[in-house]
C-alpha cells in the first residue's frame, strides 16, 4: 500500500531526527524511539511520566540482529526467540555496549523483542539493520496500554510526534516476558504465551514465580498499574452481588463486567448496567483493555467486574486486572469455573 509505504518513509526520518513515533504491535501500540539518540530516550520518559529507571524493551525486525543487541544468550533463549519470534515474546538478556544504559534503566540486562505486525516490522526493516527502537507501551505510567491509534491520540495528543496506525491490537494483553538465570527460565510477566508452551519449546521447565495461586499479591503490595482512572473492583461472583447492592444503596453509578451465566441470569431484571465480556480468554484479553477504556469515562463511580475463572489460560489476564483493581483481589484461585 503505497500510502502506507509514505508514512513509513516519514516515521522513519522523523525517528532518525530523534522524533516520538507510536506504532501498532500485535500486542499494544509502542511509543517508539531510537536507542541511539539520548533525547529521544529522554523523551520516552517524559511523555510517559515514567521514571528513568524503568527499563524498555527494545525492538528489531531480524533475529540475525540478536547478537548485535544481547551477548552470552543462554540456548533456552535462542530456541524461544527462533520459535516465537516475530511474537509477542520479551527476552531479557546481558546487553551488548551498544545498547545504551539509559534504555535498561543503568541495568546490565536488556529487554529484546521482534513484534509481529506488518506495520511494525516494515518500520523496523526501514530503520536499517545498525538500528532498534524502544518502545514502552503507548501509555501514561500506570494507565491502560492502548489497542487502538485513537486510544494512543487519547493518551498522548500531540505530544507524540506521528501515530502509525495500523488498526486493534490481535493480542491485545502486553507481551510475555521471560528471564534466565543459571540455568532456570522465568516467566516474570505472564502474556499471551502460556509457561507450559515455554517450557514444551525449551525442553524444560519454566518457573512463573506466582503459578501456584495464579499470581496472587497481597493486600499492602498492591502495585497499581495497567489502571483505569474510574477505580475498578474485582470480585468473585458471589460477593460482587453484595458488593453491586452495598454500591447501589450509596447511590453510586456503578457498572458491572462479567462473564459467566450466573452473573448474567442475577443481573437481569436488576436495576444495574451489565456488560458482558467473553468467555474464550483469547477474546477477552483482545477486548479488555478497550472495554475498560469505554467505561472509564466519567460516567461511572465504579467498575465492578467478575473475576475470571481459575484457569492457568487467563493467567495473564488474571495479573493485569488485579494490578488495576484498587482493592485486594487475593482470592482468585477460589473462582470456580462454572460458566
Ligand atoms: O508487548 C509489549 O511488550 C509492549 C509492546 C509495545 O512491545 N511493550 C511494553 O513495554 O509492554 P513496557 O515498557 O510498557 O513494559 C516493559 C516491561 C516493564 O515492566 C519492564 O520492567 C520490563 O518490561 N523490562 C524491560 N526491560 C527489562 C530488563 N532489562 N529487566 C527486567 N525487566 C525489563
Ligand atoms: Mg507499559
């Protein structure tokens, strides 16, 4: 597509000028910036309002070009990049010097992944092959990764330099992202690549350091992130019901979010607005962070939502949606798995 062809050309020169270009992945939008130049590094950060020393992930198109980012890259990682890349799958590895340290935060270890979108691969391609991109999610600290250019323009307005758009987000949830340290393979964020695909790929187990309960934290640990503004609660079904009628006494507006049948038959009838979300978790995580972004829009006091069930395929929904939850959601794992 011809037009499409010129606004590479022009993202292209303008990240080369040490300009912000946002592109579509198949995971999220990035907020793209090349790791060379210093102030556009620096820009990232203040876009973002993101401290300097939270590391971002780097992207390029070629697997040849691994070496030239990573050194000493254990076997297990060069069988999952040769595997899933492009794909929405993080490596962390010992950076080369050619990475600078204010990409990896001052860290030793760089994040390194090739996205499997045309769009982004094009741009990369474009860069030339001595070139890579960082790019964070298209997103404030904290809030929602967009799915979609126009949530990227409601993000970021015109601080941003050009919007590549290239459409929703297949995947939708933040990339899979994997670690290694002597001689064990860690999933430190969860995504759409499940531990038990990682490990079949490697021939050996992964560790996802919060498996047994499915990623539980703590009341106190609370790490708020991946948030709508409108603060969102989730529940198991049963005490969402009474948390739905305590809400509805205080005259609050709320919405409800919800997948199963039960949820649905109860609500109906009920003076409450429910919305319901899909039952396959690849559906879901495609539309979640669009859905919340639909409801956090002033209209609402509070977002209620379900908590999926237990079920290590929603995992990594599970992680973000606790992250955005300003209550102590710690019992998942209890969620039974009735629809
Ligand atoms: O799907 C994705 O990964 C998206 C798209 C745009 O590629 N990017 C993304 O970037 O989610 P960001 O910056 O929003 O999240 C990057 C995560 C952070 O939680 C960061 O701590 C972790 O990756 N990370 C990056 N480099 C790291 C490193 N050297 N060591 C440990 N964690 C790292
Ligand atoms: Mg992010």
């Amino acid at each position: 597509m011809p037009k499409t062809s010129n606004q590479i050309a022009s993202a292209v020169s303008l990240l080369k000028e040490g300009k912000i270009v946002a592109f579509p992945t198949e995971t999220v939008y990035g907020l793209g910036a090349d790791i060379s130049i210093p102030s556009a590094i620096n820009r990232i950060f203040e876009i973002k309002g993101r401290p300097t020393n939270h590391p971002l992930i780097i992207h390029f198109s070629e697997i040849s070009q691994l070496e030239r980012w990573a050194q000493k890259i254990p076997k297990a990682a060069l069988q999952l990049a040769k595997y899933f890349w492009p794909g929405p799958l993080t490596l962390i590895l010992p950076r080369t010097d050619r990475v600078p340290l204010n990409v990896t935060g001052g860290q030793n270890m760089v994040g390194l992944r090739i996205p499997n979108h045309p769009i982004a691969l094009a741009l990369l391609k474009a860069m030339g092959p001595e070139k890579a991109l960082a790019a964070p999610s298209a997103n404030r600290f904290g809030r929602i990764s967009p799915t979609t250019a126009n949530h990227v323009f409601d993000e970021l307005g015109n601080t941003v330099d050009m919007i590549l758009d290239g459409g929703s987000c297949k995947v939708g949830l933040e990339s899979t992202i994997v670690g290694f340290n002597n001689n064990t393979v860690t999933v430190l964020r969860p995504g759409s690549i499940q531990p038990t695909k990682l490990a079949e790929v490697i021939g050996k187990n992964v560790i996802f350091p919060k498996s047994k309960n499915l990623s539980l934290r703590v009341s106190g640990s609370l790490d708020s992130h991946y948030a709508p503004v409108t603060p969102l609660e989730i529940w198991l079904t049963k005490p969402l019901f009474e948390r739905a009628l305590e809400l509805q006494k205080q005259e609050l507006h709320i919405i409800m979010l919800g997948w199963s049948k039960v949820f649905l038959n109860w609500g109906e009838n009920k003076d409450f607005v429910l919305f319901s979300m899909p039952t396959d978790p690849e559906v879901y995580a495609n539309k979640l962070y669009a859905t919340l972004r639909q409801f956090d829009n002033g209209q609402y006091d509070r977002i209620l939502l379900e908590a999926p069930p237990n079920n290590p395929s929603w995992m990594a929904i599970i992680d973000r949606l606790q992250r955005a939850s300003c209550v102590p959601f710690i019992e998942a794992a209890q969620q039974p798995k009735y629809r």
